[in-house]
C-alpha cells in the first residue's frame, strides 16, 4: 500500500457520515498511528442531492455503489448499507475478488455469508474488517482475536441489543408495560417503525453467531441459534424479578458443552448486583470465560454514530498499518463445523408464572407434578387476587434440565386450574 491509503464508503446515513467525521477530525492523530495519510476518495449512496452533515465536494461519487470496487483510486471499501443480500454482498465480494480490503458494520451480511467471504479475501491476502458489525463501539471482535487470543473459551454471554435493553431498563425502573415502553422507544429513534429485527431477538442473534464464530474457530451458523424475543415480558414479571433478587435482560449466549456448541437467545434473569445486572439504557455488555483470564465484562455504547464509526476507523488504521489477519481469528479453510448442543441439554434455575383459578389444591397439583420431574423449588410468592381476577404464583427453581421442565410445565398446563401457559424466564449465573 503507498503512502496514502483510499478509503471508498458506500452508505452515508448516520455512520457514514460519522466515518467521513471522524476521519478528517483525528486525520493527524490517524497519520501518526497509521504513519500515512488516510483519505477518502469516494462515496456512494441512494441520493446525491440529500443535505448530509459533511462536505463531499472533491470526493468521487458512484451511482452504483458496486462499481466503486472496479475504482482504481480506491484502497479500502468501507461497506455501511447494510441488508445481507443485493448491493451490499456484491459490493463485498466484487471489491475482495477484485484485492481491495473491506471494512463492513453489516452483521447481517457476517452472519449469512461470513465464511464465503472470507474465503475470498484470504484467497486474495486482503482483508475482510467487521468490528462494528457487533456492538458498536465496543471492540468485541479485536478483543477474541488479539487481546484474548491465548485462551480457550467455555461461555461468552452479551447484552448485545439497546433497544431491548432500554426498554427493559424503562420497564424495570419505570413499572411500564412493553407496549408503552416499546412506542417511547420509538419516538425517541431507539426503535424502528418495525421493532421484530430488535425486540424479537433476531439483530442479537445475527452478533451472537459471529461470536461464536471467533471464540470456537466454526462457520457462522445462524441457523442452530435458539431464539425468543420480549415481547411476552411483563411490567409483573419485572416486579417479580425485582423482589426476588434480579432484573430481567435478553442475553445473547454461546458456550460449549458435551454435547457440542449452544447458542441461544433469550430474555434471562439476572442478580441485579451482578456485573451486566447493573448494565442499564442502550448500553451493549459482553461477559467472557477463558481458561487463562477468568471472567472479563466490557460495555459500551452498542451503536450511534460515534461509537460505531470509532469501531470502523479502528479497522481502517489496523489495515494502512499494514496488519494482516484472517477474518475469524483462523483460516477460513481450517474452520470445522462443531456439533449443536441441545437446548434440552442445558441446566439453569427456573423463574415460572403461573396464571390460575383461586382454588384450593392448586399449589399442591403443582408441586406433585414438580416432584414426579424431580425439580426442586428454591422459592415461592403468591399474590392475593379477587374474585374477578385469576390468581398468579411465582417460583423459581433450583437447576433443572430444560428437557425436564418443559415436560414438567406440559402437564402443569393441562391442568384445569391453569388459565393461560406458565410463562418460563431461565435464571443466568453471570
């Protein structure tokens, strides 16, 4: 690479023109560390004349953002429009093909298709960056890759979504429900018009198996993730979990078990004096278990433009400094598919809602059939009603297989005391 690095961006929404910022704001530090200048010579997007918050005049424009990777005055393509498919995926694979470096925020392109990427740019000896695919401005991925590359990993566990977190942030401070925490959330822009890809867990799930990528060196596998959203938490389950001890967070969670690899999605409670128990708002956590370091937490902002455009300049000065790495840590070619563990496989304390008639021997019909699983209740909380309302029990349990409580509440739900399904939250030790 000469003495001035290239940069082409496609895509100039909030990051950017956060990126375009942030380069020219701190080009003489980045001249220091990278020991050239770091320019950006073109751009592309859907609308030329749109007011943007940066100067483009003197910069190349591309109306078709997938030619920019034939430009020859180009060095590194900056990949920010995100979607797995169409422009963005042909953009990448035509500018890797073609020996220029990549530097993507798009998760979603990681995760479907990481691996045929990679194999492209490490068959051309450049490089695919993706840093601000996960987290924002927290450096998840050169953390696994570099800082803890010595060990070996048994569980990573991430608040890996803001807008989840904000709204069960709001509702636990706040006893709101989620429908009025979730329309907040979106006249304040934490939240889409459609919220699935967020509150359905899908934007966690898409980070996570980029995760486990890293940490285990086995193709990217969206597909074996277990996934449930927070759309069935209640402003009474987190007053549940508050008096009980916790706070309730959707967690992204990868570990390795006898079984194989267990990647899993879904809403958790948590000691709410545990280190990512007191994680609270749009911050991202990511908890991490090696052999040699122990237990590690490290939070952030999880997006924005500042924090997200922080983690894609970082890529830019790693590749004009000259660094050359593989894109999951190994060769694209070394990486072995690793069987899925079951998620009847994992063990964890139970929290239960249980929606019934106020009437006598309902506890008891519960308890037996709890016995019968051999699953042992840790404690128990049961609210008074009225007679124009059902009654709720709340308990958790001890450690139990996911295989034998799913059985457990089978039968418990084909009780004719229980009104509605018993609401199942899984209790995390973190």
């Amino acid at each position: 690479m000469s003495e001035r690095v290239r940069v082409g961006i496609a895509g100039l929404g909030t990051v950017g023109c956060g990126t375009v910022g942030l380069l020219r704001q701190n080009a003489a530090l980045l001249k220091l560390r990278a020991g050239k200048d770091i320019e950006v010579t073109a751009v592309s997007a859907r609308n030329k004349s749109k007011a943007r918050s940066v100067d483009l005049s003197g910069i190349a424009w591309h109306d078709d953002p997938v030619k920019m990777a034939d430009d020859v005055n180009v060095d590194i393509i900056v990949e920010l429009m995100g979607g797995s498919e169409g422009a963005a995926r042909e953009l990448v694979s035509r500018a890797l093909s073609n020996g220029k470096h990549v530097v993507t925020a798009n998760k979603a392109l990681i995760a479907h298709h990481g691996l045929e990427l990679a194999k492209i740019a490490e068959s051309k000896q450049v490089v695919l960056a993706f840093e601000a695919a996960v987290a924002g401005g927290i450096p998840i991925i050169g953390t696994l890759r570099d800082g803890l590359g010595a060990n070996k990993f048994s569980r990573i566990a991430g608040i890996l979504n803001g807008t989840c977190n904000y709204i069960l942030t709001t509702m636990h401070k706040q006893g709101r429900d989620f429908s009025e925490v979730l329309k907040e959330a979106q006249d304040l822009g934490y939240a889409e018009a459609d919220p699935s890809f967020d509150v359905d867990g899908i934007d966690t799930a898409h980070k996570l198996a980029i995760i486990t990528s890293l940490a285990f060196g086995t193709p990217v596998n969206i597909e074996a993730i277990h996934c449930e959203g927070i759309r069935q938490v209640t402003c009474e389950d987190m007053k549940n979990a508050n008096e009980l001890g916790y706070v309730i967070k959707l967690l992204g969670i990868t570990e390795r078990n006898g079984e194989g690899v267990l990647q899993r999605v879904h809403p958790c409670l948590v000691r709410k004096d545990a280190p990512i128990g007191v994680i609270d708002g749009a911050f991202n956590a990511i908890h991490l278990e090696g052999n040699a370091v122990g237990r590690i937490l490290i939070e952030g902002k999880g997006a924005g433009e500042g924090p997200t455009a922080s983690s894609v300049v970082a890529d830019i000065l790693q590749i004009a400094r000259g660094i050359y790495y593989k894109s999951f840590t190994v060769a694209a070619t070394d990486m072995k598919p690793l069987p899925t563990a079951s998620m009847d496989s994992i063990e964890k304390g139970c929290y239960l809602r249980f929606t019934v008639r106020d009437e006598a021997g309902v506890l008891a019909d519960i308890t037996s059939i709890f016995a019968r699983e051999k699953i042992s209740v840790q404690s128990l909380i049961q609210h008074s009603s009225t007679p124009q309302s059902p009654a709720q029990i709340i308990m958790t349990t001890h450690a139990t297989k996911d295989s034998a409580m799913n059985k457990a509440l089978k039968a418990v739900d084909a009780l004719d005391s229980v009104i509605e399904a018993t609401h199942k939250i899984r209790i995390e030790d973190l």
